[in-house]
C-alpha cells in the first residue's frame, strides 16, 4: 500500500527579522516626518521656489511670519493667471490677535489661517500689527522664482518701511552638486 | 499555574528528578503569531512613507539698510553686478565699462575683486536688479556671493587687527533697483 502524503495544512514563516526592518523604517519615518501646517494644506497655490546651494538653515517653525508671492491662476474661482500677496502667520495665538485687529477685512478671511490676495496697503498694515504683538517675529519671503523681481522689491519696500529689516528667502535645495 | 508561563510571575523552581511526579517538556523556543503586528507597522509605515516631505525648505538670510539713505563709497572700492529683464549679467568696478558676465563667474569674480590687498575688506557689492527680471535669476546671483564669501572672510579671518583677534568681514552687498542710467549703460550690450 503506498503511503499517503499528509497534506501540510499550516506553515509558520519566522516574521522577526521582518519585523525588526519594518519598525527601524517606521520609527525613521516617525521622527523625521513633518507635517503641514494649517495654512499649507489649505493653500490653493503651489510656489516654484528657487533653487540654490545646500544650506543648513532651515526654516523655523515658530515665530515666523511668511509673505507668499505666488503666481496663481484661479483667485475665488476666476481666471486671473496673476501675482498675488499672501501673508501667513505660523503663531496660532499671535495670529488670531492681528487678525482681529485689522479693519476692512472681510469676516470669512479672518477665519483663514492665511491672508490671500492682499494688497501692498494690507501686507504693509499686517506686518506693522504683526510686530507689535510680537516682536520676535522673523519675516520670510517665499516667493515663486518665476515671478518679476518687482513684486518681491516692492515687498521688501514694504517690509523695510516697517522696520523688518533682517528677513529670510524661502529656497529650496538645488538637486546634484 | 505552571512555573514556565509567564516572565513576570516569581520563577518557581521546579526541581527535576524523582521529587517531580510530571516531567515536563524543556521549551526550546516558542513561535508567536506576529502577523497582526507586521499588518499595523506596515501600515504605519506607508502611511509616513507617504506623508513625509523629504525636501524641507531652506532660508537664505538678508538684511536691508533700515532706510535708503545714500552712502558715501570710495569708487575704486565698488563692484556693480547689474542684472538686466532678459537676465543678462553685466559686471564692472568702479567706473569701468560693464562687461557682460555669466551667473557661474560670478563667484569667481566677486573673490579675485574682493581679496584684492588694497580694497580688502572695504569693497562694497551693489546688485542692481532691473524690475523685470525673474526672481529666480536674482536669487541665483545672491547665491553665488555667498558662496563667494566663504573664501572672502577666510581670507579676512586670517589677517589680526592691533589687538590680535582675528578680523571681521564688515561689509557684504547690498540691493538696488536698475534705475534708468543703468538700462541705457548696458543697453545693446
């Protein structure tokens, strides 16, 4: 009578080496990960920054106070392909306070993490609020490395009239040497 | 409660040998079940994965004199970098003709002009962008300057002032805006 082959019904595959890779790869993950703030995930834009030579200074995370200069193609849902100046502040308590203080804002935007669409007057008003309720604010100018330089001059005219004198340029790091 | 089951309980010492009715089995190894671990630390995983931003952005520091007031400089002591709307660079000290210059010179140039020994520490770096010119050109040159400062304030940083301590880079570069004069001195060049 031949023998009849017992059919495996389970196997056990060892998973530790598995796991300890998976959990080394989580963890880098887990730290070096840094997430949008509220402002960025609610931007309808994207900026071109541009490119230069790496750099160790990286962007704060508080106390910051940034002036996009973003080329966008849709404001309120109209073709425009235009500049626009928009202003976001990181600080969540700071903001809701210079927010509050500006006359003639519409109330839907002083619900917005982010001014959008300013004019040179708001960005010039915003700046000088921003200063005054905290005067640790550092400026940065993200701006996209497409538009004219006017519209960064004219910011930097702005900033300058407001005693910000020392501010940042967003850039990104060039890729290769 | 069997003295083998769990790691926090005290160990009993089960003696071996005729005192013990039941000989037990010696556990080698024992196989947990790690799939439901393996599932959710996969799925952690991906999820940072796929949230993290590799490329943070960087700063480049600036500052600007508080107002544009005008400042008396020597004219062997300036280097003008001027910065055109078609983003052609034009270069020259004091008031020599400007000499058009591509963007990867510039570092060059800005070190042999400045590490000169007689206008070492004292040359002044006016930029002077025309209003049309792309940002990013802008950007591109300021870049170069501060990667040509690196062997500048070496250089400086070398030489030691009456009390010893070794000298300090004063000044750096400054921005303007192309005026009229400017466009028409490097117009068809």
């Amino acid at each position: 009578m031949p023998k009849v082959k017992k059919k495996r019904l389970s196997f056990v595959i060892d998973m530790t080496p598995l796991v300890d890779i998976t959990f080394l790869l989580l963890t880098f993950f887990m730290f070096t990960a840094k997430f949008k703030t509220e402002a960025e995930s609610q931007q309808k834009f994207f900026i071109q920054r541009p490119k230069v030579t790496a750099d160790t200074s990286k962007i704060p995370d508080r106390n910051i106070a940034i002036v996009k200069i973003a080329i966008r193609d849709t404001v309120d849902g109209v073709v425009v392909n235009d500049t626009t100046y928009n202003y976001e502040l990181v600080n969540e308590s700071d903001r809701q306070q210079v927010w509050a203080s500006l006359e003639g804002l519409p109330e839907k935007m002083k619900a917005k993490p982010m001014l959008e669409n300013i004019s040179l007057d708001m960005l010039s008003t915003v700046i000088r609020n921003t200063r005054i309720t905290n005067p640790r604010t550092m400026f940065a100018i993200d701006a996209d490395r497409r538009v004219r330089y006017k519209w960064v001059w004219d910011a930097m005219e702005v900033m300058r009239k407001n005693r910000a004198t020392i501010f940042n340029y967003v850039t990104e790091k060039k890729s290769g040497l | 409660m069997s003295g083998a089951s769990g790691g926090l309980a005290a160990p009993v010492r089960v003696k071996r040998g005729k005192l013990s009715k039941r000989k037990k089995g010696k556990r080698v190894g024992f196989t947990l079940d790690m799939t439901p671990l393996v599932d959710i630390t996969f799925l952690l995983l991906t999820f940072f994965m796929f949230t993290t931003t590799m490329a943070a952005p960087q700063v480049m520091e600036m500052s600007i004199p508080p107002e544009s007031v005008p400042i008396e400089v020597k004219e062997n002591e300036l280097l003008t970098l001027r910065l055109r709307n078609d983003g052609k660079l034009f270069w020259n000290m004091a008031n020599d003709e400007p000499k058009p210059v591509s963007i990867k010179d510039v570092r060059k140039i800005a070190e042999t002009e400045n590490l000169r020994p007689e206008v070492l520490n004292k040359l002044i770096t006016v930029f002077k962008v025309s209003e049309d010119a792309k940002y990013g050109e802008m950007i591109g040159v300021l870049d170069e300057l501060n990667l040509a400062e690196i062997k500048i304030s070496d250089v400086i940083s070398q030489k030691k002032d009456s009390e010893g301590n070794p000298e300090k880079r004063k000044r750096r570069f400054t921005l303007a805006p192309l005026d009229t004069a400017d466009v028409n001195l490097i117009k068809g060049l």
